[in-house]
C-alpha cells in the first residue's frame, strides 16, 4: 500500500529470495493507517457512487480477487460457508463472494461511511442477503466467531501503518483472527507491505501455513520479489 505521507516504504517490498528476513517494523506509519483517512475516502466514494453509481477503488486490482476465489473453488469451499471479509471497504470482495455463489457473507469495517458504502452497492446489487457491520477489528468483542474463512485484502496493511501502538494493533489482530476462525477454518491476506517470510511470522502461531497464491513478480538488482503477497493459513489448536 503506497504510503500517502512519505514513501519509505509500501507497496513493492521484495520478497527476498536468500532468506534475509525483514525486520517487522521496517516502513514507517502512515495516514492509512488511521480511521479519519477511511472516512474520508470512504464519504467521497460513497458521493460519487451515489452520483455515478461508481464503486471507487479496487486494491491491488481485480485480480487480487479472481486469484482468491479460483483457490476457494479449488479448495472446494461450500457456498454455504461462513465468510468474513475484515475491513470491507466498498465491499466490492463481498459482491464477487455472492455472485460466485457464496450465501454466508458478513462484511465489517470500523468506518461508518465505508459501511454506508457497502450498504448501497450492495442494494445496487440487489444482494440483501450480505450481513455488514461497522465494527473495530481490534475491538470486536468476541463477536466475530465461527467463520469458516477470514479475508483480508489491504486491512492488516493499514493497521500495520497506523502511526500510534503499531506493535499492539498488530498483535490484537492476531488474535481477533484467531477467535473469529473456526478450527481448520482458512484465512486468505493479500499484503503489498509485507513479505511472505514476514506474514509467515506473524501468523505462526496458531495458524498452518497452507500456501502462496501466485503473484506478479519483478526483477531487480538480480533478486526477485513480488509487488503483492497473497498466502492461505490454516487456523490450528
Ligand atoms: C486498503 S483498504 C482495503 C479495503 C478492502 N478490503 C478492499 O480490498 O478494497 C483497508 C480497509 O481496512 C479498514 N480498516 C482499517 N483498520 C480497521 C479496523 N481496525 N477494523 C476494521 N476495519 C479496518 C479501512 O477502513 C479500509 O476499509
């Protein structure tokens, strides 16, 4: 995720084929990573959606979530599935769940208007059957419990960049992922921040890693790396 203040880090962190690991704190925090730069962006989408019927932005494009739901087909997800899509957004993951045939879909995200957002396309969509909640990950209660499979695209990213208690938020996901996930429910992150050795380490315990979807890869300065990170884990007791 590119770093809307400075660019010392975001998206197109290499993955490093040699085995270095990066260290965990290794980009600096970042207006994405705090509520007031959702709600704003989440306001303006849900005005223009609401002029031009124009859902907004896509991260990391289509594909981040054609590769995600061609592993569930291969991983025979049921339809009826309990799925959970941590920080929604404009819920445009939600409307691809549900016309490839998912039926157990709830949304969350802690921004009010990003939830006014999803609330709209998805009538759009005409798609009533979508449970959405705003709701703080972070602080969820235990009310997030039971799901068969936990999605994230670019959530664990903006918490990752949030300039106050980094290493706590990081660590309070953790374990809202694991009180939302069933035994041997799946979750599926797709990172432009982190690694695939550094997402294998922070979901390590308590989680199997299952696999690494592909993703675009890059050369330079003879290493290979990837722009996106997209891995499997398995939740594990
Ligand atoms: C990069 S956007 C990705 C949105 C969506 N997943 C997508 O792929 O389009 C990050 C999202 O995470 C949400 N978010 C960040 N921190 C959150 C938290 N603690 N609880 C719930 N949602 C959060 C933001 O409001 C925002 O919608």
């Amino acid at each position: 995720m590119e770093d809307a203040t400075d660019s010392t880090h975001g998206c197109g962190n290499p993955s490093d084929p040699e085995g270095d690991r990066c260290s965990d704190s290794d980009f600096g925090p970042s207006v994405l990573g705090t509520k007031d730069y959702w709600e704003d962006a989440y306001q303006k989408e849900l005005e223009t959606f609401k002029d031009i019927g124009d859902v907004g932005e896509i991260w990391f494009g289509e594909e981040s979530m054609s590769r995600v739901l061609r592993w569930m087909d291969k991983a025979k997800i049921s339809e009826n599935a309990a799925i959970l899509d941590i920080g929604t957004g404009n819920g445009a993951f939600l409307v691809e769940l549900a016309k490839h045939g998912y039926r157990n879909l709830t949304g969350i995200d802690y921004s009010a208007a990003s939830i006014e957002l999803v609330r709209n396309v998805l009538q759009a969509e005409d798609l009533t059957e979508v449970t959405v909640k705003e709701m703080d990950f972070l602080n969820c209660q235990g009310e997030l419990k039971d799901f068969d499979v936990c999605i994230d695209k670019g959530t664990y990213d903006a918490i990752s960049l949030n300039p106050h208690d980094t290493e706590k938020g990081k660590k309070l996901y953790v374990q809202a992922l694991k009180d939302a996930l069933k035994d041997k429910g799946f979750f599926a992150i797709t990172s432009c921040n982190w690694t695939k050795e550094q997402l294998l380490d922070r979901f390590r315990e308590g989680f199997e890693f299952v696999q690494a979807l592909p993703t675009p890869s890059f050369q330079f300065g003879g290493k290979t790396g990837n722009n996106v990170t997209a891995l499997i884990f398995k939740r594990v007791h």
